[in-house]
C-alpha cells in the first residue's frame, strides 16, 4: 500500500471543493476555514482596476490602489449594508478565482457570467451593486459595450463598475488584494449609491406624506415642498421652489424678535419650540406649534448635502382657515424657531392624543378624516375634488337638494317654502303676534261618553280595513266625522296593543275618545279622518312581510300610536305661518317644528292628565320611556324640514345593503341595529302621513281638494293679517290644483315611495301613484285648474 503525504491530501481536499464551490454545489457559508487557509497561498501584489462612470460617453480611467499588507477583519462585524457582485469572465482564470474567494472571504453575494448576453440577463434580474469586467483581451468580448448595455438600464443608476485592464508585469489573483479592493469600493462609492438611492426613496416618502413638508437652504431659500405643503398653504411648488423666504408674506401676528430668536437657536445646533403664524396665499394666517431641528450631515459628490438645510415639524391647529386635519404634525422650514418648555409641549401632546382617542366623535367627522385622509395620496384633481365633497359635507343642510331659481318651478318652491322652511318676517313687515290664539287648558273640548257597541253600519265598513282601497270618507260619514275611535279600537285590537300596555279596552276607547275629540273638525285636511287616514296605512304597511319582519311589538304599538296623535290640534295653519305670526307655540318651542313638538307634548299631557284615559299607566318604567320616545321621534319625523334626510338615510342604510344581500340577511341586520329598525319607523310614518297620492283616484281627488281649501285659507288669512304670504300659488283665485299636485308628487313623493316600495313591497300603491299622477297630468295639459274636468270636456 503507497503512503500519500498529509499535506498532498491536504491540497487535492482544497482543490477539489475550489472546484465544487467553482460551480455552486456549495453554499458560502460552509467556506470559512477554506477560504482562511487558502489566505496562506495568496500574495499581496496590486491588482489594477478601470472605474466605468455611469454615463454614456464614458471615460475609462486607471486606478491604481496598493493593497495594505495587513488586513482588518473587524470590518466584516461591522458591516451593516450587504452587496451583491456581478464577475463578467469569459473564461475561468486565476484573477476570476481570487475576485470569487475575495467576495466569500466578505460576505458578497457573487454571480459570474461568461457571456455578455447572460451578464446583461444576471444584473437585470439580481441588480449588483459592483460589477467587475475582464478588460485584459478583447478577443472574447468588448468590455466597453458591456458597460454600455449595463448603464443604459434603469436599475444601473447606482451600480459601481470595475475593469481588470492588463499590466507590463505578471497578474496576481491575491484573494486578499482583490478582497481589499472589494471593500475599499463598498466602504466609497457603493455605499455613496446605497445612500442616494436611500434618498430617492426618502423623498417619495415625503411626496406621500400627510404631513407639510418644506426644505430650505441655509440661506432659507426654498428647495422641496410637498403636496402636503402644497393644499395646506395654498401654493404650488413652482411657485414657491428658489424663492427666498423673505420674499413670502408674512403673519403680522408674529412678535418683532421671533426670527432673530429662532436664528439664534439655529446657528448654535439647537432646537426651537414655539408658536409662529404663518400667511397662506389666500392672506389666511394659520397659527402652528413649531418645532426646528436643524440636521446637519456630510457633504460628498455622491451623498445629498443635508448641510444648510433644515426641517420644520409643526403641529398646525389652523384658526382663520380650513385645517383638514385634527392632529398632523406638519413639517415646514422657516428662517427659524425656539422654545423651553418641553413639559408644557408634553402636557400638550398628551392632551389632544386624549382628545382624538375619544369614542364620542361623531360619524361625520369619522367621515370627513376618513376623506382627509384618502387626500393625501390622491392627484391633484381628486384632492381638489373632495374638498369641494368636504364643503358640502360641513354644511347642515345635507339632505336638502338645492332648487333653482323661483321661476323654474313656482308650485314646487311654494311648497318647499311653505311646508320645508320657516318664512322669516323682514323688519319693515307688520307683526302680528296674535293671530293664533292656543289655548293650554282644552276645557272647550268635551270628552264623549263612552260609546256602546259599535252599529252594524260601521261595523260593516270596517270588516274592510285591512285593504288599502278602504274607503275612509265613507266611515267619516257614518261617525259624523268622528272615524278616528271606530277605527282605531279595530286596529288596535288587531295589533294586540291593550294587552301590551296591560290596560282595558275601556281606557283605551277613552284614550281614543280624547285624542279625536282634539283634532279640529272645522279644519278641511287636519282633522280626526286625517288621522284615521295615517292609522289606516300605518297599520297596512305593519302587515307587510319585511316590515313585519324588521320591528318589534314595541315598534307596532308605538308607530300606531303615533299615527293616531301625529297632527292632534293641529290649527290648520303651516309652521311657517305660525313662526310669521309669533303665535304662543311658535315663541315656546323657539320656530322649530313647532306643530309636531305641540301634537306630542299635548297628546301625552292629555293621556296622563286623567287615571282613565292613561294607556301607559300600568306598563313598567322602562317600557314607559323607550315607547314614549319611539313615538316621540316617529312624530317628529312628519316635520317636512327633515324630509329628504329621513328619506337619504333609510335609502342608504336600507335599500343599499337589502340590494346586495338576501332577505333574510336583510332582516337579521335591521332586527341587530336599533337605528335601521328607527329609520324604518321614520320612513313607515313619512308615508302613511303623505300616501294621498297612493290612494284609489277619486280618494287622492278628495283629499287634493281639502288639502288646496286649507293652503286658501291659509293664504286669504295671510293676506288679511299683513303676512308673508308663505305659498303664493295657493291663492283660490289663481291656483292651479292640477300643477301643485305634479310638483308635490315630482319633489316629494316619488323617490319617497320608490324606496319604500323597495322595501315593504306594495305594487297596488305604485300602480295608483301611477294612475293618479296620469289624471293631473291630463288636466294640466288641458289648461284645467279644477279637481275635474268640466261635465261638458267629459264627452
């Protein structure tokens, strides 16, 4: 057996991982000992480099750098940036073998490509941060039009590229000298790229930061704003970037010495903290807690000189203008800044962080930031397009769609005007305080006795409530326009409301008995059968599947119970009116919805006033307070001033999810949130009390010519007290019925009971709505101002 010699096994074991590790069958890590003892055979003779500049026209230069004779290891600890190196060989050699260990011995990531077309494929792919080229013979390929494809990629912006070029004496493939000139280049220029390309990436952070941002030189002339900077003061960039500070307005508010102050802090490396105003283009000044750091950094050809420059963080809580966000921290850089009072700015932080931690904000605002927000990563366009969404969004009237002018549509602002707002009397116009008088006692109004059984003749009608053709006029006639008690006992038993309230069916007949005999039988359209009328279709839509569905037995009994007291005392006069003539209910609830505040505050003074006519006597506290508030905001929603916000809402929070979920996830979400379920009350009642358009026609007809005969009263008393006359088109003499029909129905009516259609289903309805709307249509092309045509225009 032949001995070998150790050292002899020692080399083969070397070479034959060099080869190994040559063609990636290895990993890195596993090569430390290797490489170590591979540094025993390497010498420490300079290897001479080209550096490539980046440009097209580039030069190449020689450089020339000796290797040190000792090598420090502690830089490899100490390293925080890892590189990649790109070797372009055509063959395997001993200077390609020494860059390869040399990259091992750093930590480099390394690829090695023989061809340019692969080179070009690798740095695409992978982006090294170092790329070294054989530029010793052009036989194999052209270094140069190497580089040239390299650096006319994108991603070659920040790549460092080296040639080995040929030398009159013998190569060295030292893999501590190519390892020396690897980390010289990293610890230079590489990380000079790492640096730059840093920068990029700070200022497209900046471009699409929500806070203000503005860069000034040391001679405070402006060099970087950002969009933030841009919508919080009004300019854009290019009007604000190389001009000098001083040549900006400035707030008057500041004090003399502020600047001065501020430079003072700056010039000596500290911060300065404080209040300083600032002018908006606009001429607004925004008063800003500021806080100025100036940041000082090297200078270099190939770092960003921060030197000189500063930046400005402020916490801008603007006075005079518009601030869209509640806490942002601002940076803007100013000519300066300073303050001492880091436990007050403390105390301060920690104040608003409080505030803006709060659960009681309100959704509106939630909704405003969640805009202000989405603003900021927005184009200019849509940025400029949401705050126009935001101005509107500020304003109270948010529901209220906008009419044009009064000559478009005069019915239609009649009625707005009328029915919508409160007429306010000029100073020259004559006041008349008196012209309702309100009496608080009702000691006028007599309660009916107890009524016994009810006749078979209205018994007969009602076994006819539950259609929605029930004819209402025929039940006023036979109770001698007392259909209210009939009715409601019906209903009432139909829904099971004694024996929810746990009272008899005595005190709920007195109750009723009460409540009619409050309604104004003299008035034309706001009497007991308008009530009885609500009631009816209140009832009607409660038996709908959905509507059934989504509420609870407290919701039935208070929307019928609300339906029967909703216009109680009703004088037969508009709010309006009652605000233009200071009468006593207009001064006690202060001009806002005066009616509907006095029918609920006087039906439950009259239920309560008297033992025997108090349906809420026997029913617990609780129960008491949440149905007297269902029935409170159910009443209060007839009030037309909230009209298209009750209507907006349901559809939004109603019909929207209905239409992308089924039915009975519908149900289950309404039955989960008690705001659904009140909006479908609001919506139920809003309804009832305007479904005269929905009726069989020749019940819209009737009901069309009592609501005109008490508009003409209304306008006839107006005219004689000296009043606003808050309804012009409604005076007897002029009026077209027809027209106040169509834009009634066109303004309010429609949208109204498309979204409740939608929702409770009721086909009958929208085909009357159809019929009718047809029929006042036909008149007003026919020039007709009447209810009918004229006997003889019937042939």
């Amino acid at each position: 057996m032949t001995c070998v010699p150790s050292c002899v096994i020692c080399m083969l074991i070397i070479i034959m991982y060099y080869r190994a590790r040559m063609k990636n069958l290895l990993s890195p890590k596993s090569t430390l000992s290797f490489t170590q003892e591979a540094q025993k055979y390497s010498s420490f003779q300079p290897v001479f480099c080209v550096s490539v500049s980046k440009q097209t026209s580039y030069s190449i230069n020689l450089i020339f750098r000796t290797a040190p004779q000792h090598t420090s290891y502690l830089i490899l600890c100490e390293r925080f940036l890892k590189c990649s190196v790109l070797l372009i060989f055509a063959k395997e050699d001993n200077q390609s073998d020494g860059f390869w260990w040399a990259c091992d011995r750093a930590g480099y990531r390394c690829n090695i490509a023989r061809t340019p077309e692969s080179a070009l494929e690798c740095f695409l792919d992978k982006h090294q941060e170092i790329i070294v080229i054989d530029h010793r013979n052009s036989r194999y390929f052209d270094a140069e039009d190497i580089c040239r494809s390299i650096r006319a990629t994108k991603s070659s912006e920040h790549t460092v590229i080296l040639a080995v070029v040929p030398r009159q004496f013998m190569e060295n493939s030292s893999i501590t000298a190519c390892y020396n000139e690897l980390v010289q280049i990293e610890h230079g220029e590489v990380r000079s790229q790492f640096k730059l390309r840093a920068c990029n990436a700070v200022f497209t952070a900046l471009d699409h930061c929500q806070e203000a941002i503005e860069i000034t030189s040391e001679d405070h002339v402006i060099q970087y704003v950002n969009p933030a900077f841009e919508r919080m003061m009004g300019y854009h960039k290019g009007e604000l970037i190389g001009k000098e500070l001083t040549e900006l307005p400035k707030s008057d508010k500041n004090c003399a010495d502020l600047l001065d102050t501020i430079n003072t802090f700056i010039k000596k490396g500290k911060e300065w903290q404080g209040v300083y105003y600032a002018r908006r283009k606009s001429g607004d000044s925004i008063q800003q807690h500021v806080k100025i750091t100036p940041v000082i950094g090297q200078g270099g050809s190939y770092l960003m000189h921060f030197k000189g420059f500063w930046f400005v963080f402020t916490e801008s809580h603007s006075f005079k203008c518009k601030n869209r966000r509640k806490d942002s921290i601002d940076v803007k850089s100013i000519t300066s800044q300073s303050s001492d009072a880091p436990g007050l700015q403390t105390r301060r932080y920690s104040s608003m962080a409080r505030i803006h931690s709060m659960t009681i904000e309100a959704p509106i605002t939630k909704v405003i930031n969640i805009i202000n927000a989405a603003q900021e990563n927005s184009p200019i366009t849509v940025a400029e397009a949401l705050d126009r969404v935001l101005e509107i969004l500020r304003t109270t009237e948010l529901y209220s769609p906008q009419l044009g002018t009064k000559d478009e549509d005069p019915h239609t602002n009649d009625l707005v005007g009328g029915l919508m707002t409160v007429s306010k009397i000029s100073k020259d116009e004559t006041t008349v305080t008196n012209v309702l008088h309100h009496s608080s006692g009702h000691s006028h109004l007599s309660v009916p006795n107890t009524i016994s059984d009810v006749p078979p003749c209205i018994a007969q009608l009602l076994d006819n409530e539950e259609s929605w053709d029930f004819n209402i006029f025929e039940l006023e006639a036979v109770t001698n326009k007392r259909p209210l008690v009939h009715l409601g006992l019906k209903i009432f038993a139909r829904f099971g409301v004694s024996e929810f309230l746990n009272c008899s069916e005595a005190t709920l007949r007195a109750w009723l008995q009460v409540i009619e005999a409050n309604y104004h039988s003299s008035n034309s359209y706001h009497n007991s059968t308008h009530a009885a009328d609500v009631l009816h279709a209140t009832a009607f839509f409660l038996g709908k599947e959905r509507v059934k569905g989504s509420l609870d037995h407290l919701d039935e009994v208070a929307a019928l119970i609300a339906a029967t007291i909703h216009d109680v005392d009703h004088p037969g006069r508009t709010n309006s009116f009652l605000c233009n003539a200071g009468s006593e209910l207009a001064v006690l609830y202060n001009d806002t919805a005066v009616l509907e505040s006095h029918h609920t505050a006087l039906a439950f003074q009259l239920t309560t006033k008297d033992s025997k006519c108090n349906i809420f006597k026997n029913i617990d506290r609780n129960h008491y307070r949440t149905l007297r508030q269902a029935i409170i905001d159910m009443v209060l929603a007839t009030e037309m001033t909230k009209h298209f916000e009750h209507v907006n809402k349901f559809v939004n929070s109603i019909n929207k999810p209905m239409s992308e979920g089924s039915n009975c996830d519908c149900t289950a979400n309404i039955k989960n949130f008690p705001d659904n379920q009140t909006l479908i009350k609001r919506m139920m009642i809003k309804c009832a009390d305007v479904a005269n358009p929905c009726r069989p026609l020749e019940l819209c007809i009737e009901w069309a010519g009592r609501i005109s005969e008490e508009y003409f009263a209304q306008t006839d008393e107006e005219k004689r007290q000296g009043l606003p006359v808050v309804m012009p088109v409604f005076d007897r003499n002029t009026c077209s019925i027809p027209k106040s029909q169509i834009s009634f129905i066109d303004y309010f009516i429609t949208d109204m009971f498309d979204a409740w259609d939608a929702f409770a289903h009721l086909p009958v309805l929208m085909q009357h709505l159809a019929n009718n709307y047809k029929h006042w249509k036909t008149l007003d092309e026919l020039k007709c101002k009447s209810l009918r045509l004229p006997p003889e225009n019937n042939n």
